[in-house]
C-alpha cells in the first residue's frame, strides 16, 4: 500500500506538467484574438497600445519562448497573471476554491445523505409509492436544470417567503469572518461568531440544495441498484434466519456493501462539482472557481485557463487516489500494490 | 416494519426539543430585514473590470469607480450636456481653442489630507498619456501640460480642439495623488509604458479625492467603497458602498426584491415589468448606448460585393420600427446617425426609414436583380438590455425580403475579435457607449477618415475605396469652432456619416433604473454611468 501511494504521489507532478503543457499549447493554437481581455474593441486598432500591450504580456514573443517561459515559472510554483483580473493566477484561484470547496462539500454532504437515505427506502420498500416517490424526487434532482431550479427556487424561498438568505457568500452588507481556512461557516465558527456563522450557513443552504440535488438523483439510484442485489445475497438471508431485525440487516450487512460501487461514483463527482459547479455558481452569484472558469475560457485568459485545468487535474488526479485507498480499506479482496 | 420503527423511536418526548431546533434554525437562516436604513449602499451589477488604474481602465463599471474615488477637472451637469467644475474651480480657453488654463478649487485635497495642486495634473496627464493604456487618445495631441503655480496648470494641444474640456471630464483623465502613486511604482515619464509596476498596487488602493476610496476589489464579486472623511465637497450619507456581482438580470431583480440590494443596474425593461414588489422605483430613462451593424465592404470575403448602392438597399430594407419592437419590445430609440441622440450635431438629421421597393432597385441597379449571400460574424453577447443573436435574427428576416441571404455566425467575443482584425467581416453587429459628452469621440471612431478604426476595417486592404474626405474637413472646422457653429460641423459629419452607409445604428436602447423607494438621486450619467455621491436615503 505504501509503495502504491508512493508511486502515485511522485507521478502526480508529472502527469499535473504533461497536463499544463498540453492546455497550454492547445489554448494557444486556438482561435482568437488573445489581446481581447487586453484591450478594449475600441483601442484595438490602435498600434501603439497593441504594441505596449503585447510587449508587456510576452505575448510578442514566438510560441516556444512564451511555452518555455511559462513551465520555468511553473515549476517554480508561478502560475502567471491573469489577462482578466491582472493578478496572480493563484491569489484568484486562493480566493475562489475556498467558496467551492465550502458549496461542493455541503451539496456532497446533502446528496449523499439524501441519496443514500433515499435509496434505503426505496430498496426496502421497492415498488411501492415510498420507492416511486423517492425515484421521482431523484430524476427530478438530475434532471432539472441547475439554472432553472437555482432561479425558481430562489424566487420562492428568497424572494416571495423570505425563508432562506439570497444571493451571495453573505449579505453584501456584512464583512467576511478573519480568512483562516476561506470557509466562511468554519471561519465564523473559529472566530466564535454564531450571527455569522447562521448567516453564512443561510446562504449556503439554498445553493448547496440545487448542487446536492443533482448528486441525490446519482446516489439515490445507486444505492438502491447494490441495496436491492445484496438484498438478495445468502448472506443477506442468513442474518435474516438468524433473527437480526430488518433495519440491522438493511444498515449493517446490505448497505456496508452496496456502499463500495458508489465510492468511485462518490469520489468523482466530487472532483467534477469542483469546476463543473458552474451554473450554481452564477445564478447564486457564488465566487467560485467554476465561474472564474468559464470567465477565463470565454476571454482566452490563457494563464487562467492553465491554472484552473490543473485544480480542476488535482482535483480528479486526489479524488482517483482518495477512492482507490478508501476502496481498497472497504473491500478487503481489493489489494493495492506498488 | 422499518418504518415504524423509525416512527417509534422518535417518541413524544423529543417532538418539543425538534420544534425549538426547528424554529431557531428557521430564525437563522430567514434573512435579516435588510436595506431600510442602512448606512450601506448595495449595488447589483455584472461588473466588467478590466483595472482600477484611472490610466488603464476602461469600461463601464470602471467610470463609476472612478468617479466615485477620484475627481477630473471638469464633469458633467446633471442635464448630461454642460460641464461643471469639479477639481477645478475655473478654466479659461485661448481663442485659437489651444491652450487651456486651469485654476484648481484651492479646498480640494485627496483622501490622505494633502492639497491636490498642479504638479498632480500634470503628472496625471503625463501618466494618461505616456502609459499608453486604453483611455491614452483622450490626451491625443497634448503637446504639453505645465504646473503654472501650485495651484494653476496650463495645457497645450498640437491643433484646436474645442473637445479638449470635454475629453478631460471622461473618469479616466481622473487626477492622481502623485506622491503616493509613486511611492508604490507609478511611473508618468515618457517610459511610462514599460516602467511603471503600479497596476497591482492600484487593484487594492485609490489615490484620488473623491467622495469615497476603495475599500476592497475581489474580481468578479465585488467592489467595496468605503467614505472618504476628508472629503472637501459634500461627505456621502452612505459609510460604506457595495456593488456586488449578480450576473443576469433575472438574478438582479430576484435580488432588489427580496431587499439584498438597493439598486439594480442592468434590468431590462421586461423583468422590470415583471416585479411586483411595491417599494421599488423603475424609471425608464432613453441612454446614449446603441447597437449597430457595421458593413466591411473591404473584407476578403466581400469584396466587390458592398458597393455604395448595395449598402443603401441594405439599410433601406431593414425594418427599424419593427427592430425596436423586437430587441427592447418598443424601449428605445432610433438613432440616425453613428453620433447618440441629444450629442452635439443631432438635431435634425433625418431618421432612418424602410423603403423596400427602393432597395430592391438599388439592389437590381447594382446588378444583384436575385440578392446575394453573405456572412455575418458577431459577439454571441447581450448588450445593453440588446441580444445581438436576437437583433441579427431580425435583419436576416428584413434582407430576406429583398432577396439578401445572410449566414448568421455568432462567436466568442475573442473569435470575433480575431476575425475583425484577420480576413476582415463582411457584416457585423457592435455595440458603443459614451466615454464623454462629446460628438468628437465618434467622428473619430466612424468616420470614414484615414486612420480611423472603422475606416480601417471598412476599407480592408483598400481603405480608399471608402474614405470620406469630407469629413476629415469637416471634423476640423468642428473641433476649430464651439458652440452652435461647431454643433452645426458636427451635424454636417453626421449626414456624411449617415451617406456612407457603413456603420447603420439600430437601437439605442433604454435604460431601466431600477432602486428601492426609499433613496433619492439615483440618476444615469453620460461620463460617469451611476453618480454614487449624488444618492441619498429619504
């Protein structure tokens, strides 16, 4: 196991500048005008501000000497500046996973929780209307829409009740706790103020529904797939001889099993909410990164769209290897080896 | 039988201690009663930053930074046509409209108490000009800017140039604590371009003497303001500013009402219609924003085709009224010429009308009896309340009645951008917006003059094939003049304009202000969009 988790860490750098060299050699050969984040349409004829302007971003050099330049930073830890924003690509990306990181979490920790709550009833009471209503409201959470549920749902509960807050990490009206880990409901918390950590956990709750819901309908259907085949196992109906009441067979023997298919399922939509939570991230004017990267690939903000592909690669490349350990630990047959 | 299990075990017992969690977590996350009173002013808006260096900005969310945490020389009147003084409290103009003397309001210090003076104007000029940046043409033609005395600065200008006042009251020609800026790598001399290392220092800190100063910039999710407590003019009722980022107009309104937010900017006039909620103001205010379609008759895949006469069948076949409907449903004016209406010159010029009968014989005259085909390349973008794709959709429908087939290729705005400036496009769709009162930023935007960028992509390989030189005579006896005399230039550029078919506005679309009932002041600016000092609670 060791020698594994050794193999795959020292291989991670590698694959992470293979990664970088290609997004960056194909975000240059792709069509468009790289000035466009640069210099406004009006200025674009003018030769002197093009010529300062690409003198100053190195984009007046051949493609060799800008690829070359930019992996010498890179090993160096540099992502570049960002066209868009003129900042460092990692002070953006620093200030923007934490709000990810905070909306993925919590919509994993709903679906999930739903979802495997929701795929217990739905085995255990298949083909009845406490399975249809529980596959309903799945289908429902993976097929609607972000834009739409995200919009419908915040007119009814933000705008006309009034139950949940609206947009936004938090009421643009108040100041965001010390930045300790950029979680704002655990920083709140660190910094022991319970009114802010209830407004943060109100902002979130909204957003993390819509996103988690998406993940309800992937785990729901799951779960109640491996629950209903390990229900029908010898050792299934062994415990029941034995006399083990229903909810111990169902939660200790059937689900520990028909966890373990969902863990990859589990580890990479983690991993995919990470960039790909883009729509949530825009209707809920959430600063993530999902929508920093739509934001850099529309202005061919090349340094942007390196440095979010390779969270986005650190995200799968970590996920990939946290659900191989965690496989590996639930499914003793499964053996990892170097 | 697991579900009544689970029933059992939440016996009778635990129901009051749910019902207490149940009602404290329903208190904490209903949302607070949010803007009565505050002392904080929010602001939703799709913020399109590209910097906050007055010298390196340019875009529409960077005037009202600007003019909230610095001051130019001169701004304009509430009427959106008279300038005022602003830093300074005088100037004076040589008859030949070349050299322009200030003198500064002698109470005017920046927000770290200092006294602004001469040597900051000069410096700031300097620094507009030499950075190179996007807003460096306002200062096209400045020869030279001299510190008189300390509280005086004369500036001379190659030609006349009775614009000169009017280009200095657009934000970015904002006036800068020299002192400080420095300190932290600006740079004004002639090697500005390349030496100054001030932009990063600019994203966290002003230097200006407005009514606020920047609190903090996080791109793409707000921009704070905090007041500025030496302010030498009247001090904002609002401590602290806040425009926030809510994308799509849908998300803005959803926020106005719901009390997140105080105003909302980019509203358009249907979701306006759409809010129910009783304590929001909207008022429906005409803007001088347009959206137009712009022929290359010399792109590579046109040529030969956009002759004069084929330009005129063009436009005449396009159905203008119907346009307004479908972009803005009836929320919008029409424009004839590329100067906004009420810019110095408009009065009087003739509006565009439809005349189908007349292009078809313009068209067969030209020798296209069965029309033509051609493309159509445009930012997949909505601007100003106007879906381009939308807008497209219509002129394609219009030209089709006179045989004209266009292939509609919406694009990425960089894809747009590398088409404009490669092979050239043929028929495109843009979009424009003020950056000062002034009828001379757009004869020297459109107008088919050499040098000029649509003359450049007009003209393509063959930019003689399109240039007016009437209107290069005309724009200097425009900018010899003033007043009427120069209006009555500008007015003549404008029929020009409207002759040479090149660029054909379509919409100038309106503006919704959208705000809650209780504040007061919330009015658009030519120069400076969103007026924030001007706005207080009733």
């Amino acid at each position: 196991m060791l020698r594994y988790l050794l193999r795959r860490m020292v291989a991670m750098p590698l694959l992470l500048l293979g990664i970088a060299s290609v997004v960056f050699l194909l975000s240059q050969v792709t069509k468009g005008d790289p000035l466009s984040a640069l210099i406004p349409e009006r200025m674009m004829s003018n030769e002197q501000v093009v010529a300062t302007v690409k003198a100053q971003w190195g984009l007046d050099r051949s493609l060799p000497e800008r690829y070359l330049i930019y992996m010498g930073r890179l090993v160096q830890g540099d992502l570049g500046t960002s066209f868009s924003t003129r900042r460092p690509v990692s002070t953006d990306i620093a200030g923007r996973l934490p709000a990810t990181l905070e909306l993925v979490i919590a919509a994993m920790i709903f679906g999930c929780t739903s979802g495997i709550g929701l795929g217990i009833i739905a085995a255990r009471f298949k083909n009845t209307f406490a399975d249809s209503a529980a596959r309903i409201f799945a289908l429902i959470g993976s097929s609607l829409p972000v834009f739409w549920s995200g919009l419908i749902l915040l007119f009814i509960f933000s705008v006309k009740l009034g139950w949940v807050s609206g947009p936004g990490r938090l009421d643009a009206r108040t100041e965001p706790p010390p930045g300790i880990t950029g979680l704002f409901t655990v920083d709140s918390l660190l910094a022991g103020n319970m009114p802010l950590f209830l407004e943060a956990l109100g902002h979130l709750i909204l957003p993390a529904f819509v996103l988690g819901w998406s993940v309800t309908g992937i785990v729901t259907r799951l779960i109640r797939s491996s629950l209903l085949e390990a229900l029908n196992m010898d050792y299934i109906r062994t415990a029941r001889a034995k006399g083990a009441p229903e909810s111990v067979v169902i939660l200790h023997h059937a689900l520990r099993n028909a966890l373990i298919p969902s863990l990859t399922i589990l580890g990479f939509t983690f991993a995919y909410l990470i960039t790909g939570a883009v729509l949530t991230e825009t209707i809920f004017s959430w600063p993530g990164i999902g929508s920093y990267a739509v934001s850099a690939a529309r202005s061919l903000d090349y340094p942007a769209i390196v440095g979010v592909t390779l969270v986005g690669a650190m995200a799968f490349l970590l996920a990939n290897l946290v659900t191989d350990v965690t496989y590996a630990f639930a499914n003793p047959r499964v053996k990892l080896e170097g | 039988m697991f579900q009544q299990r689970l029933t059992a075990r939440m016996s009778r017992r635990h129901v009051p201690a749910l019902l207490t969690a149940s009602a404290l977590a329903f208190a904490a996350f209903t949302p607070m009663v949010f803007a009565q009173d505050s002392d904080t002013l929010v602001i939703a808006r799709s913020m399109d930053v590209n910097s906050l260096d007055p010298a390196r900005a340019f875009c529409d969310t960077c005037q009202i930074y600007l003019s909230s945490t610095y001051e130019t020389l001169v701004t304009l009147a509430p009427d959106n046509q008279s300038l005022v003084p602003s830093l300074a409290a005088s100037w004076d103009i040589n008859p030949e409209t070349t050299e322009f003397t200030f003198h500064l309001n002698p109470k005017a210090v920046f927000a770290d108490g200092s006294p602004v003076e001469a040597k900051d104007v000069k410096w700031s000029f300097e620094r507009l000009l030499n950075l190179k940046g996007s807003p460096s043409f306002l200062l096209d033609g400045m020869t030279s800017v001299e510190a008189v005395d300390a509280k005086t600065v004369k500036v001379t200008v190659t030609g006349p140039d009775s614009e000169f006042v009017n280009k200095i009251s657009a934000t970015y020609a904002a006036i800068i604590n020299s002192d400080v800026a420095i300190e932290h790598g600006a740079v004004a001399d002639a090697s500005a371009a390349t030496a100054d290392t001030s932009e990063n220092w600019f994203l966290e800190n002003s230097a200006g003497s407005g009514p606020f100063t920047l609190a903090g910039y996080t791109p793409e999710s707000e921009l704070r303001f905090a007041r500025n407590e030496a302010y030498y003019g009247t001090k904002s009722p609002f401590s602290t500013v806040v425009i926030t980022q809510v994308q799509d107009a849908v998300s803005q309104a959803q926020a106005l009402e719901s009390g997140a937010v105080d105003i909302a900017m980019q509203i358009d006039p249907d979701t306006a219609a759409s809010m129910s909620t009783t304590d929001v103001t909207t008022e429906v205010v005409p803007s001088f924003n347009f959206v137009y379609v712009a022929f290359s008759p010399g792109a590579a895949t046109a040529e030969g085709v956009l002759t004069p006469e084929v330009r005129e069948a063009l436009a005449l076949a396009i159905d203008y009224d119907g346009m307004l409907d479908f972009t803005v449903g009836g929320n919008g004016v029409k424009q004839s010429s590329p100067i906004p209406n009420g810019f110095p010159g408009t009065a009087g010029l003739p509006e565009p009308k439809q005349d189908i009968a007349k292009a078809k014989e313009l068209l067969a005259a030209a020798g296209h009896p069965d029309g033509f085909t051609l493309s159509a390349v445009y930012p997949n973008d909505n601007v100003y309340g106007v879906d381009l794709n939308l807008m497209m959709q219509k002129v394609q429908q219009d030209w089709a009645a006179i045989g004209v087939t266009i292939d509609l290729q919406p694009q990425t705005y960089p894809v747009w951008r590398d088409q404009l400036t490669g092979d050239g496009i043929p028929v495109t769709a843009v979009y424009y917006a003020p950056d000062y009162y002034g009828s001379g930023q757009y004869v020297a935007y459109f107008a088919m003059t050499a040098g000029t960028p649509w003359a450049g992509r007009a003209g393509g390989k063959t930019p003689e094939t399109v240039v007016n030189p009437a209107e290069a005579n005309l724009y200097a006896k425009a900018l010899a003049s003033t007043g009427e005399a120069s209006a009555a230039f500008y007015n003549q550029i404008g029929l020009e304009m409207i002759k040479d078919k090149i660029i054909i506005p379509l919409v100038s679309p309106n503006l919704v202000l959208a705000y809650k009932s209780d504040l007061a002041g919330v009015r658009y600016s030519a120069c400076c969009n969103l007026p924030i000092n001007e706005i207080t609670r009733k």
